[in-house]
C-alpha cells in the first residue's frame, strides 16, 4: 500500500515515517507543502535506516503529489491546518482513498495542557468536515510521542486508538497501525468519540512532566 | 489512617472498600446517606473478606458520622451529588482532613460514551469548590472499573492519577492509592488537570464496548 504521511517533516510525521519504513512493506511518501523540503527529510529518513541495515527508501512530494500517489494519507499537520490540508488535497484524493487524522488541538496553562477541543468537536471531525465523498476519514495515531516513535531503538508496548465512520476504512487503517512493531490498534468506536481521544495527549504531557523517570509517555488499556 | 468511603455502598465504594480492606492496614469505614444500608453493605464487605481468609472488619455508618472519625474521605458518590454531599458533611471535618474525589461526568450517545464536563471545570472542581478551609481535595481512583476493583481475583496492574493542588494531601492520597495491590499512583498536577482525566473514564468505556475480550478496562502509563 502506498502510505502519504503529509506534513511528514514534522515530528511526529518523521517517528511515523520511519517506522512504517521499517516495520512494514507500505510505500512511505513524505509530503510537505516545500516539496523540497520534503525531499531532504526523506533523504534523511533513508540514511537513518540504511545505518541500520534498512534497505529501504522513503520518497518526498510536495503534498498535493504525495496524496495523488497514495492510498492511505496521513494529516500529520498541526491541528489548525488539518482543514486546509485536507482542501489542499481534495483533488488529488480517489474515490475509496482514506484520510488518516492524528493531531489533537492542546493549549497551556501554569498548570500543564489541556484539551483545546475545537468548535466542529474534534481535530477529526475537522478533517471529516472538509473530506471529499467517497473518502473516508479515520482518526489514529493521536496519543504517541513523537520521540519515542522516531527513535528505532526505543521498544513500543502500546496501544493506539482507531476511530471512525467507515468499517473498511477503519480496518485498513488499524492494519496499518498493527504494522508498526509494538503498536496495539483497539477500535474506539465512531468519530463522535474522538474527544476523549484527543484530549489523552496533553494527559499524557502532564503525567510525564510530574512524575520523575517517566518520559514520552504512551498508553496500554490493559 | 481511617478511611470513610461516603457512597461505600455503590459499586466503585464497594471496590474501593474492598480493596482496601484487604490489602492495607487502614480502617474502612462504610458511609451512606442511610445508615442501615450502609451496616449492612460493611457486614457483606467483612463476609467477603472473612471467606478469604481475611480477618477484617468493615465498618458502616450515616455519612457524617464516617466522615467525622477518617482522616481520608472518599467522594464515591454520582457527580451531581458530590457538591451536596462535601455541605453535608463540612462540620464533621477537621483541619488536615483530605477529601477525595473519584466521580466523573458522563453522557451517552449512540457512538458511545461522552465526558459531560461541569460548568465548574470538572467534578473535583465541585469538590473543591465545596469543601471547607484546611480541608484539601484530592483527585484519585477516576479511571477504574468497579466490577474489578470489587473481584478480589482480578489482577490490577494499572494505574490511577492523583491530583490536588496541595502536595501533602496528594502524597497522603497516593500512598493510600498505592496500598492497593497492583496500583501505580501516578501525579498528573493540580485540580486544572482533571478534565482530562475525569475524560478517559469514557474512552475506557467505549475502547472495551468495541473490541472482543476487552472488559472491565484499566489504564498504564508507559
């Protein structure tokens, strides 16, 4: 399968990139609005797994390219740019594709972050919103550290939490996420969930930030 | 220490009293609107317990007069009732006391279940709001299943946030918490952090209602 990490520059894009790199057989295609940009990252990327006995290349689009090519297409934006990602690339998008939305909207105070849900109830539902028929929208990826996933030593052990409206899409996207060593996909039900998803992340930030030893924290439902 | 678990006849005070009871040295003390219920909750408790082989005594009584002789008070009573009950037993408290709250918000849509966050910010807020000077409040025991808390043959393995903005009364809350066998109390920062938390308590509920063999869900950080 042929997976568009858009905003694939960014940190989390990066630890995604990498590891579907390594832990699976998907084409990876970095996309960034500076398709140049996205063709050094994507260098970088394929140095940082050929040093590790990875014979694989990772590939860098500009993201309207990157989204032409794909079949599943990842919004690692920030969460204000979800929606003009996804406009940007409604085009470029065929009937079947499936739009993958990971970030959640956070903002801080003196005592740590918060949810900052948006006014459409949720950075997914904003993807939804704005996703052409016939592409499906499914919310994942949204409470991992993006150190942690960037660096191939660091072992996983952790769930992710799969989201959405179509079934077919949602499996796709929970095999995907099962590719990647360590990483648990459990299906949390429809798009209307994805607040209490979303607003694990800045929980997560605060556990780390308060307890000594613990850092880029993840999560297991056990 | 002695412990009144206020609302101890409902399913996550029956946990809680349990649980306690069996693997700290710490009274447990039963409280409920209606005294009898409550006497006759603790002496299931003790029953409970005496069938393990455990020599301990559970003891019930009317709310105020649980919360008159503990030093930790335990909140484990719905949402909406929490702010009526922290007035209704203000005078039995004495300076240093804790209160703890574990309640959180809850509404339900066909997608599954939803955070319903108070007008004051989160129910600990309302805890907090009602309590009386010297008297600290405390978040703790949010995100656990009451069924398995309340299965003495149920492994924990989990981990519960504490939350509070006076650091004495949070490390009196997480050592308690960490009395319980299999329980990791973990500091997630002042009362501003618990919507967040109060929010998984959903998530739980709607990542178990969605894959086989999940039930009765906890949560690790790691």
């Amino acid at each position: 399968m042929d997976i568009a990490i858009l905003g694939g520059t960014g940190d989390i894009g990066e630890g995604l990139a990498l590891r579907l790199a390594a832990d699976t057989s998907h084409e990876v295609l970095v996309g960034s609005r500076d398709a140049k940009k996205a063709e050094t990252k994507a260098e970088e990327y394929t140095t940082e797994l050929d040093s590790r006995g990875l014979d694989r290349e990772v590939y860098g689009f500009e993201n309207v390219a990157a989204a032409e090519a794909a079949d599943v297409v990842v919004l690692a934006v920030p969460p204000y740019h979800v929606g003009d990602t996804v406009e940007a690339v409604a085009d470029a998008l065929d009937d079947g594709d499936v739009l993958v939305s990971p970030a959640t909207g956070m903002k801080r105070d003196e005592e740590g972050f918060h949810y900052h849900k948006p006014g459409a109830g949720s950075v997914t539902r904003i993807a939804a919103d704005a996703a052409p028929e016939g592409v499906a929208v499914v919310g994942a990826f949204h409470n991992l550290a993006a150190a942690r996933l960037a660096n191939l030593d660091a072992d996983l052990g952790i769930d992710t939490l799969v989201i959405g409206d179509d079934e077919d899409a949602k499996g796709i996207v929970a095999d995907v996420a099962e590719g990647i060593e360590g990483l648990r996909a459990l299906d949390a039900g429809g798009i209307a969930n994805a607040p209490e998803i979303e607003g694990l992340t800045p929980l997560l930030i605060n556990v780390a930030s308060n307890n000594e030893g613990l850092h880029d924290l993840g999560i297991r439902f056990q």
